[in-house]
C-alpha cells in the first residue's frame, strides 16, 4: 500500500496514461481488471462516444477506472456533465487550467489529479485543490512541455516542493522504470507508450507495429511554436521539420496540420501522412501483449531490481 493504491483503492500505483484514440473503454477496464487505474482518454472522443465508452467500462470492471479530460476539449463542459450523471469517481485533467473544473468535480465527489510538466504547474494544480499531480516528463509522447526537463529532473524537483502525492510519467514502460521512479520521490507511475502495443488498445494495427519498430531517437518533440507533441518520426513530421526549417508562419503550420491528424494516423493506420505520438520508450517495446501479461511482466521485474538494490552494500 501507498498514497496512489489507497487514493485509488488500486492494487498497483500503475495507472494507465490516457492517449487520444488509443485509450477506450477496452484498455481502461483491462488495466483496472489488472491492478493498475485505467483512464478513457476523452480527448478524441464526441459527447455520445464518451458516455458510451463510460457504460461499458463500468460493464467491463467492478474496479476503479477514470476519465482523462484535456481542458482545450471543444465540447468541455457536455464532458464535465457526462462524467458527472455517469458517477465517474476518477478524473485526471490535463492541457488547461485545473483551476476551471476541480471544485465542481470535487463537490460531486470525483478525485481529481492534473497532468503537468513543470513544478510551476505542480504547486498551481495543489493550489487549485487537486489530490494528486502528474510530473511528465520530456521523455513522454504526444503533447508535452516545451521546457525539455526530463522525468530525472522534474520528479525529485517537484517533490521536494509540493505536499500532495506525485505520479511520475515519460520514459516509464518497464519495472526497472517504474523502480527509478519510484527512488525518486514518485508514489506512482503514469504509463502510456507500453500500453499502444497492447491487444487491448484501440489503435489501429498499423500504428501499433510502428511502435515495435521504432528504433533510438526515432521520436522528437515537434511543432513547440504551434503545440509542443513528440512524434514519432514519419513523411508528416519530415513536412513539418520542412515546413519549421523554411521558417513558415504559425499560420502556415496550421494549415500544414490540419484537422484530425492525430486520427488519421493512430486510429486510421495512415502511418506516413497521420500524427503518430508515442515516447522515447518505443524504442524498448518488441512485443504486442495483452494488459496483463505487461501488468505481470513490469511488477516482476519491479519486485527483482528492487531485491537487487537492497542486496548491494556500499
Ligand atoms: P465497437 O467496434 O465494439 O462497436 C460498438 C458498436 O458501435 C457496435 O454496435 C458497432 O456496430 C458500432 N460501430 C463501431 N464503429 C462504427 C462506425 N464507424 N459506424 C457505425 N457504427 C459503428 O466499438 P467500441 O465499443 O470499441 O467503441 C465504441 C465507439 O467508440 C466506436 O464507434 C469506436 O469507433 C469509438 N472509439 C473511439 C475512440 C476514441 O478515442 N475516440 C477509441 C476507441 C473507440 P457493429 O457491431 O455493427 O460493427
Ligand atoms: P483536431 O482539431 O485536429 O481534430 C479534432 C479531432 O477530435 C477530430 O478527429 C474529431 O473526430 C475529434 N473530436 C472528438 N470530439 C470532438 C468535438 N467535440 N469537436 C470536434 N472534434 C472532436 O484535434 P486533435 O486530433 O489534434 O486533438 C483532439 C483533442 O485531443 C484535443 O482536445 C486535444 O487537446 C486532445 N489531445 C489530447 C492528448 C492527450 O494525450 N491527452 C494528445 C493530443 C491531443 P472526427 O475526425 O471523427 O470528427
């Protein structure tokens, strides 16, 4: 037991990150079936697709599950209202203000926890009244914090500056990860990438044997004039590297982007012209597993590098 599983009430301080098309109701209740937090990350999913999503969710696991809500959402306050008639106990906000949402949330009795990438965001989400805070760093896919600090940095430094628990993510996809951070002050672990190349992620197949494939530094942070979001590496982002080393205007970029690329790619499978996030640790993921087995697999490897540390005499 600790902070995260007793906040929780969560076997594992595991929680799955909520990725836009990646993460429905089948990889949320997989994870919670598992031991660890599901989220549904509703970033990409319409009014009706969410509640949808919700119900069988609640069919799929009599344990704890959550929604991921990224504040910019166009239709924000339609998903507060779901997530309320719908009784979802677990929220986790990110991309936007926690200042907005987390009284209403709270007064209904939802914990809430807000995803940031630096310690000035950490000590506002505390003050805004959060139960937790997610520290992500740089390491970490899709859209991230144009500071660069690294999950090494950002985790002891956020610490050691706020009260409320910590979920460390970016870069965490095995047990020996999950050990780092755990050292560094972490009462959790916020993983994503890993669980794209799961059974039970909605992405599509195509998106998911990229991640197999990617090798070291075939992702990068991109488009941080625009929205900073690390990609990985593919005939979209070399047009966008184009586009950034001609020196095009913010508007130019706009264009370039689009709307629904973050769909064509990862839930289409149009791998070379869609948005591909993933993070630095796809370059460590060989195998498409179900949920549990990667559950299974990170614990023990947690439970042996954790027996090896307290075996060393310095
Ligand atoms: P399923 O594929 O299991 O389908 C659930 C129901 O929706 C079925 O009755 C199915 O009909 C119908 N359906 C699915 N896709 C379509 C479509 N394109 N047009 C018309 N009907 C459709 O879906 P899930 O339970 O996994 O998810 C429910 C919905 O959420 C789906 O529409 C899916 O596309 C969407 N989704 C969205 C995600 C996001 O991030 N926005 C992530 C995952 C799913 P039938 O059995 O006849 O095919
Ligand atoms: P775009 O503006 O390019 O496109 C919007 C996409 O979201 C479309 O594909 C659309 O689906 C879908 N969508 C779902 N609900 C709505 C709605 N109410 N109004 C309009 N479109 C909707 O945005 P992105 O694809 O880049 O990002 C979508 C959302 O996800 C944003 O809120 C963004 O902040 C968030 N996001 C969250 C991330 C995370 O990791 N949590 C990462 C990246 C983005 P359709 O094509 O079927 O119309």
């Amino acid at each position: 037991m600790n902070k995260i599983t007793q906040l929780f009430g969560i076997k594992y301080p595991i929680i799955q990150g909520g990725m836009i098309w990646c993460s429905g109701w089948e990889l949320a209740s997989a994870v919670s079936n598992a031991g660890g937090l599901g989220l549904i990350g509703a970033g990409s999913m319409y009014p009706d697709i969410l509640r949808d999503h919700i119900v069988k969710c609640k069919k799929a696991t009599n344990n704890p599950f959550g929604v991921n809500l990224p504040l910019l959402y166009a239709d924000i306050d339609h998903h507060i209202q779901i997530i309320i008639e719908e009784g979802v106990k677990i929220v986790f906000t990110s991309a936007g203000n926690p200042r907005k949402f987390t009284p209403l949330l709270k007064k209904h009795g939802v914990k809430v926890v807000h995803v940031t990438s630096n310690l000035l965001f950490a000590k506002k989400s505390e003050e805004a009244g959060v139960d937790a805070v997610v520290s992500e760093g740089f390491e970490a896919g899709g859209h991230n914090g144009r500071e660069e600090i690294t999950t090494m940095c950002l985790v002891p430094n956020v610490v050691n500056n706020i009260s409320i628990p910590l979920i460390a993510a970016g870069g965490i996809g095995s047990g020996r990860a999950m050990l780092a951070a755990l050292s560094l002050g972490a009462d959790g672990v916020q993983i994503g990438s890993r669980f794209i190349a799961s059974k039970e992620c909605s992405a599509h197949i195509n998106f998911k044997n990229k991640v197999l494939t990617a090798k070291e530094g075939d992702t990068m942070l991109s488009l941080k004039d625009l929205t900073a979001v690390r990609l990985l590496k593919n005939s979209f982002y070399n047009q966008v590297v184009e586009a950034e080393n001609r020196g095009d205007s913010i508007e130019d970029l706009k264009i370039l982007l689009g709307r629904g690329r973050a769909k064509k790619g990862m839930f289409l499978g149009e791998v070379e012209e869609g948005e591909l996030e993933v993070g630095q640790v796809s370059a460590s993921i060989n195998e498409i597993l179900s949920v549990s087995q990667i559950i299974d697999e990170i614990m023990i490897e947690f439970n042996a590098e954790k027996q090896r540390i307290s075996e060393i005499k310095l």
